[in-house]
C-alpha cells in the first residue's frame, strides 16, 4: 500500500507540470471505492492551480473546486504527454492541456473526489480527523507527546491511526521505532518526554529519507514517471525477519499487531 512518502514522491513528480493547466476532458472507468461525487463533464475547461498533499490524500487545486486522490491499496498515477490507450486496470483520466494524469489501480480501492473545497461535508469526513504533518514545520514534539498521553493502545498501533500523526504506515513505523529504539508494543502513554522527542526525530528523519529516495517499491509502485524507489533496500528492520540486526547481530522478530506485520529488534529496542 503506498504510504505517505510513496504519495508525497507521485506528487512531486508531477505537481510543476500540470500546475496551470486546463482541462479538456475526464474519463472514468470501473467504479472506484468512492464516487467521484459529480458531473465529470463539469470538469472541462477549469484550470488546474497546483498539487497539494494531506495524508495520504492528494489535493488537486482548481479554480473551480478540488479533487481529492487516493492510491488505495495499489494504486499509482502516472502523467504523460502521450498516453498509451486505457488498459484494464486505469480507471481515471484527466486530460488536460499539459498531459494526461492517469489512476492505474488493480483492486480499486484509490479514489478521485470531487468537492467544493477543503470546507465541503465529504472532504471533512475524509480530511477532518487526521493528524499532524510529519513532513511539516508545524509538527509540534509537544502537541506530539500531549497526543500519546491520551493513548493507551501500543505505539506501533498509534502511529498507524494516524490521528496523533498522519502517514507513518507500516514500513516506516518499523523503521522509525528502530531508529528511536522503542519497542513496537510499548503503551503510547508510558513514553517518557525524552523518548517521545527521540521519536519526534526519528519520524522525520525517516520520512525525509524515504521521500529522498523515491519511497518504498516492494511489489508495483512507481512515482508518476514510472520510477521505482529504493528505500526498501535501506530498511533496518522491516521485511528482515528472521536476519541478523545490522547494528547488533540479534535476529529481526516478525510479530502480528492488528492484521500488520511489526519488525523490530529485541535487543536494540528493549523497552
């Protein structure tokens, strides 16, 4: 499932060159989990403002309203000057005086919503709850540490809400417990000021490195270019299971929590 950094990689890839441009046309295919809540004929002839990102929602500002995106499960878009005919599993363009930005999604989960603005009851309901920005000045170590306090539930859980802070999904939670040294199955209320702050840290600096490196590719996802990333092959614990720690030499354990899969390493995340 892309994450936030995949989704903040695929905005980047494109947000410059479709910034400014006018739409010529909207094609929908299958249904996606959300409707697309208006008249894609409508579409034509706004201008697209720019690309913003919130989550894992792209926004796509208009002159006229915005369009909310969400890869899903296996989701990717790409845009191109010169597309190649639509295959099975795209089921959104947006054709437009620059390019074509394409949704490509096997399983249908992704969505493109239509809505007024950031203010509209639907947009609300999918934006309203969610947390922080990590990659943002505005994440507060102090708001951070005064969310956890209120949270009972094992941290690895709590940074997958994403109600605390947004976007830290399973690859990089892993990873940015490992490198704050806290076990996955610590209570989010028992973390002591210096260890949130250590946490604090760890979450950008992850993040920061995943976006650098293209974000994580460990079945299909590109960024808008087409373009794999690498962060995978930097991982100190997730998908190692079983493997020596690359700091310590203990082996990496796999547990479950929830339905995901937690990797972390006894030794060097003792508490």
């Amino acid at each position: 499932m892309p994450e936030l950094p995949e989704v903040e990689v695929t905005r980047l890839s494109f947000a410059d060159r479709i910034a400014g441009a006018q739409i010529l046309a909207v094609r929908l295919g299958k249904p996606l989990r959300w409707p697309l809540h208006g008249d894609p004929e409508a579409l034509t002839g706004r201008c697209v403002l720019g690309v913003r990102r919130r989550g894992k929602y792209l926004l796509v500002d208009l002159d006229q309203g915005l369009l909310l995106l969400h890869l899903g499960m296996s989701g990717s878009l790409s845009f191109s000057l010169h597309p190649t005919e639509p295959g099975k599993h795209d089921h959104f363009d947006l054709r437009t005086s620059q390019g074509v930005l394409r949704l490509n999604d096997p399983r249908r989960f992704g969505a493109v919503v239509l809505v007024s603005g950031e203010e509209d009851a639907v947009a609300q309901k999918l934006l309203g709850k969610l947390g922080m920005e990590p990659l943002d000045a505005g994440f507060d170590p102090l708001r951070f540490r005064q969310g956890l306090l209120q949270r009972k539930a094992p941290i690895k859980q709590v940074l997958l809400a994403g109600d605390v802070v947004v976007g830290v999904g399973n690859i990089y939670a892993s990873e940015v417990l490992f490198l704050a040294g806290i076990r996955p199955t610590t209570p989010a209320m028992r973390l002591s000021r210096p260890r949130v702050k250590k946490l604090h840290q760890a979450i950008c600096d992850v993040l920061a490195r995943a976006v650098k490196r293209g974000g994580s590719t460990l079945q299909n996802f590109s960024n808008a270019d087409g373009e794999a990333g690498h962060f995978q092959l930097d991982a100190m614990v997730y998908g190692r299971g079983g493997m020596e720690c690359k700091v310590c030499a203990t082996p990496i354990r796999a547990i479950r929590q929830g339905q995901r899969t937690t990797f972390f390493c006894a030794k060097c995340q003792k508490t």
